[in-house]
C-alpha cells in the first residue's frame, strides 16, 4: 500500500516561520516534522510515498530528495503557490497512488506529530475510509465525528477528532467535479451511507497549528532520548 503525506499548506498560523521555510520542515526534537512521518510509515513496511507540493515546495523536494536516505521511495505531486486543499490535493494525486478503484492508500498531514503505528491501519476496506480518531485537543474541544457501531458518523453526542490519518479507496473522489475542494464534505456524504470506519487511537498526537505548539511539542521531544 502506498501513502501519501499532505504538505502543501501555507502555515498561516505558524507565520513569519513559515514566510520563509514550509511548514512540514519545521523542526521538533532532531528531525523536520515531515521526516517523522517517513520513518514512521518506512516502520510499517510502506515503501511508496507520495508528497505533494505548493507554498515552497521546492525546500521539501530539495532536502527529501529520492527518499533513499528513509529507505523509501518519494514522488512529487505538484501543485501551484495556491495548493489545491485537502481533498483537491489527493485527487490530483491519485494517479500516483492507485492503479484501480480498489486499491486502497494512506494518506496523512504532514503538520501533526504521533507515535501512531501504521501498521495497524487496514490494508483492505470494506467501504470508501477508515479514519484514526483521537482524543479532542484543548483546542478543539467539540471534535469532528462520531463512532456508531464502530462506523463513523458526522453526527452524534461524543465527538472526537479526526487526527489527519486515514486510509482511503479511490472510489471516495468518483463523483468528484472540481480541483479545489476540502476532504471532509466528501467523508461527511460517506459516512451519510455507512461508507467509513474508524478507530480511536490513544497514544500521543499533537496538531502543529501555532508556534505555542511547535515550542512545546519542541521541548517535549528533547526531554526524550527517543526526540
């Protein structure tokens, strides 16, 4: 199965940091936030892995490189300064990443750090996505989804947070239009049907979405000899 790892975001929040490098080369603890989700999936056993590119995506490509040094393999998906969103982004990759309509792939934020394992993601699905859910952050207290039947359903009394992982089949964007658009009306139509899974991860997991964060995630990860 291969991956994909989205990293085209400007980094808003993060700025002036990210007015001059991209955000997933942000560095906590030893590595780049990007490098952590290579070594990770390369952990997994997940050797394919494509990146796709927008605000300053010519820094990622030039300091990945190939990927040989992960021991993976690192294809481009390039969009212009003005990245495609989420879902807009996967689709226009999705011919680098599955040859067929049930050939499922993984896809994950670049601006998040876990200790999430990838190999227990499904490596088949019996619907259009299974999404890792976690709990809700301080800053995001009212979460994304709810679990019903260990189906997820955008409705329900206890919500959790959707962490940027997932694994999902080409058929989810089948019906897809347009270039620019977010993922999670499209997984919000699936869940409508009963078409994504889920699973609740309680491990650690932090969204890299201000500086405040990045410093604490920072000290955090040199306190530990494993940062």
């Amino acid at each position: 199965m291969k991956a994909m790892i989205l990293a085209a975001g400007r980094g808003e929040r993060l700025r002036p940091l990210t007015d001059t490098t991209p955000k997933p080369l942000l560095q906590v603890g030893r590595y780049r936030l990007i490098e952590y989700h290579l070594f990770a999936l390369k952990k997994a056993g997940v050797t394919e892995v494509v990146i796709n590119l927008a605000w300053l995506g010519e820094q990622i490509e030039s300091y990945l490189g190939d990927g040989n040094r992960y021991g993976v393999q690192i294809t481009y998906s390039y969009e212009s300064e003005q990245a495609l969103e989420t879902g807009g982004g996967i689709y226009k990759a999705l011919p680098l990443l599955s040859e067929n309509d049930n050939e499922p792939f993984i896809v994950t934020n670049a601006d998040v750090w876990t200790d999430y394992n990838y190999s227990e993601l499904p490596n088949a699905l019996t619907g259009l996505a299974h999404l890792v859910m976690v709990d809700n952050p301080p800053q995001h207290p009212d979460g994304d989804f709810a679990f019903d039947n260990g189906l997820l359903k955008s409705t329900g009394n206890t919500k959790l947070t959707f962490s940027g992982i997932g694994v999902y089949s080409p058929a989810l964007f089948s019906d897809v239009t347009g270039t620019v658009f977010p993922l999670a009306p499209l997984l919000r139509e699936a869940m409508d049907s009963g078409q994504v899974s889920g699973e609740h991860y309680g491990g650690q997991w932090f969204d890299i979405g201000t500086e405040e964060r990045l410093k604490a995630l920072d000290a955090s990860l040199k306190g530990d000899i494993n940062g």
